[in-house]
C-alpha cells in the first residue's frame, strides 16, 4: 500500500501530477463525450469555473506558475495503448464495446484545447472554450487540480511528522465510516469523490478501504483510471451538463421545454439498462416528472442530486405508480453531499420501496473536517460548469436555488417555461 505522508511529503516528485491520465476522470464524462461527439460534435460551448464558496480564496492559497503547470502537464495527455485497450474491450455495465471505434478513434487523437487563467478579487478565473467534446473534458480534471493544489498549499506548511499523523486520522475517520455502514449489509454505494478529492491518492486509497471493508456493498468508483487499475466497475450516466447545453441552443420557449427531454431521446438511442438513469433536477423535478413523456417511466430510475432527499425520492415513487410503474422494480441514486448518517437514514427510510443505492462523493473523498488548525482542510463548493452554449448563456435551476446558474433574466424566463414556483434553499456544503 502507498505510504500517502511519504509520498505527500515528496509531493514535488515528477511521480505525482495531480492529474496523471486523460481517463484520470469521471466515467459519465467519457458516456456523455461520446453522445455529444456523435449528436452535437459542432457545438460551441465555454466552460468556466466557479467557487460557490467565496471564503475561501483560491488566487491567494495556489500559486498560478503551479497552477499552470499542472495545467499544461494535462494538456499533454494523451490516451495509452493499455488505457485504449480497456476501454474498447472492457465490458461495462454488462455491455462490452460500450464505446464505439469511432469514438475511439477520435478520443486515441485528443489533446485537451487551450485553457484561459485570470485573478480577479482572490479568485481565479479558468476559462476553457471549444467544440463541445473537446472542452467538456477539462471539467473534471480542472476540479482535481484545483482541490488538490489547496489540499497541498496547507500541507506545505505542515511538518513530517504532522503529515503523519494527520493521514492516520483521516484514515480512522474513513474507516469508522466504514464500520457503520457495513451493519447494514444490503446497502449499495459507489465512489462518486472524483471532482472534490483531496488528492488522487487520497481517493484511491479511499476505493480500497472500501472495496476492503464494504466487499459487495461496494459497487464501484466514477473514477475510471481507478477502476482500471483496481479491476472493479466504472460507474457513471449523465449529468446536468447535456440538458444545460440542448435547452441554451433551443430557438422557443417549446423547444426550450422539450430540450431536458430531447437530451434523454438521444440517450435512449444509445443505451438500455441501468444506464438509463433520469436525473431530472435540472430545471426542477417536479415539472420535469409532469410533463414527461410516457416511455421514461420505463427506465431503470432516478438519480437525486438537489433539494430534500427524501421528498425527491417520494416524488419519483409516486411519479411512477402515477404511470403505472412498480417502484419496487426501480432504483435511486442519491448522491448530493451525503455521509454515513444520511445515508444510512435514506437507506432505512426507503428499502422496500425502492432499489436504493448511493453515489457517496465528496465526504468520502475529501472529509479532513476538523483534522487541521482553523479547519483549513474542509471541503469547498467548487465547480466546473458549462456557461455558454453557440453564444447563447446557459441555465441550471435544480431543486435547490442555492445552486442555480445563469443570467437573472434567464433564470426567470427557465423558472416561467417549466414552471418552477417558490423553493426551499439548502445550504451547499459540498
């Protein structure tokens, strides 16, 4: 096993980009490169960053010849013959060739496009823009490189043996996690830290400790670079991304109302099963699940990621039977800002019910809270998120409008065409 303090202490060694593999990302990324490479290749779309998390300030923590460094190293990746391989052969969810040799071929020629890099007011301000395959790529390793320069900005300062003992408490934290979850055997959780993680090592080491104490529990990790290395599932759908961009290229409030639908027409063409996964928070659920069209009621599920859990959950069961469908036949994933108690009160409230499983992320990942001085390790609000899609501005709404995205004035026109009336905030921890 990896000796993480040694390593961390070393942290300058050429061994330990932050990045270390285009495939050093999310396994929904590569599903949903693909459906845009074959659907919208010629799409135009900037990316930008955005720390939802104002204290904490970014330009003024992380060098930016560092940060450039790391960010130039990414964009010399390419895909190895191994990572090449496993992707054209492997079989994921049950599916073998799940990427086409199109793609592949297309993917085996990547580099990632130019990047911008500005300060501004503590923060910086990381711009990517492109065709849309090209750019949405960058999403998760900038995240990972951001996360991972803060996490090491405050090691610096800390001595060896501080090191030490700081990765021997974050490890016991992990594993009395782990302890509890594994009493209730019947629950299903995923590794979805990838974007928030404290450090790649950090996560891999998590995916082992719960491959090792969860066992079947454990069904996976996002991270596909870890799943090959550690021969488990790569786990992973869609995100918000595809229907921010399909509503911003709609010419009329109908065509803006069919987009969120539109984005899973294109899917269904492409995938069956347990990839056929709605997330419909996007612009609200409850009006995504009311004017949905009758043949989404026969995909595999629901994946929560906004709003009250529990309430998301209920209204996808009830939207179900609604439509004639056995909930019991169904599964949800929740997977926004969840740790063990959540979890396991979600599992309790919901097993029966429901096919239950869970994407545990960031407090997975990147849990040192109170593990340094002034808690100078807690995890942050970072994020990645498409602004722009052929010149026009994108929106997310989501059920809770402490994440919403956009222009005012497009947010208000989004909340008028799919009728999203007054929401609870929650506090965005992560």
């Amino acid at each position: 096993m990896v000796d993480i303090a040694t390593r961390v202490w070393n942290h300058k060694w050429k061994i330990d980009p932050i990045v270390r593999s285009l495939i050093d990302t999310d396994f929904y990324k590569l599903l949903m490169c693909q459906s845009v490479h074959r659907n919208k290749p010629d799409t135009r779309v900037v990316f930008q960053l955005i720390n939802r998390s104002r204290d904490i300030r970014l330009a003024e923590l992380i060098d930016e010849g560092e940060l450039r460094e790391q960010l130039d190293h990414i964009r010399s990746l390419s895909l190895s013959r191994g990572e090449s391989t496993w992707l054209r052969g492997n079989t994921f969810y049950g599916k073998r060739q799940m990427f086409s040799p199109e793609f592949m071929a297309w993917f085996e020629d990547l580099r990632l496009p130019p990047y911008t890099l500005e300060k501004h007011d503590g923060q910086y301000r990381l711009t990517f823009e492109g065709a849309w395959p090209e750019v949405m790529l960058w999403e998760i390793p900038a995240l990972s490189v951001l996360m991972e320069l803060r996490s090491r900005a405050v090691l610096n300062q800390m001595g060896r043996f501080e090191i030490e003992v700081l990765y021997a408490r974050a490890m016991t934290k992990l594993w009395e996690k782990v302890e509890r979850l594994r009493t209730v055997p019947e629950i299903q959780i995923a590794d979805f830290g990838t974007r928030r993680r404290h450090s790649f090592l950090w996560q891999d080491w998590c995916v082992q400790a719960m491959m090792e104490g969860l066992g079947d529990s454990f069904t996976g990790t996002s991270n596909c670079l870890i799943a090959q290395r550690r021969d488990i599932e790569a786990i992973g759908t869609n995100a918000h991304e595809l229907p921010m961009v399909y509503a911003a290229l709609a010419n009329s409030d109908e065509e803006l109302a069919n987009a969120p639908y539109q984005v899973l027409a294109d899917w269904h063409e492409e995938h069956v099963g347990n990839l056929r996964i709605i997330l419909p928070d996007t612009f609200g659920t409850e009006g995504f699940l009311e004017h949905a069209p009758d043949w989404l009621a026969g995909w595999t599920g629901v994946r929560v990621d906004s709003g009250d859990p529990a309430k998301a959950a209920e209204t996808a069961i009830a939207w179900w039977r609604q439509r004639g469908e056995d909930p019991a036949e169904k599964r949800i994933i929740f997977s926004d800002g969840l740790d063990v108690e959540t979890m396991l009160a979600l599992q309790a409230r919901f097993a029966g019910q429901t096919r239950v499983s869970f994407g545990w992320g960031t407090l997975l990942t990147n849990d040192f809270r109170g593990l340094v001085p002034g808690d100078a390790l807690k995890p942050f609000s970072l994020v990645c998120k498409a602004v722009s899609a052929d010149g026009r501005p994108t929106v997310k709404l989501s059920d809770n409008p402490e994440k919403a995205t956009g222009p005012e004035d497009e947010i208000a026109r989004y909340k008028r065409v799919f009728g999203v009336g007054v929401q609870t905030p929650v506090p965005v921890t992560v």
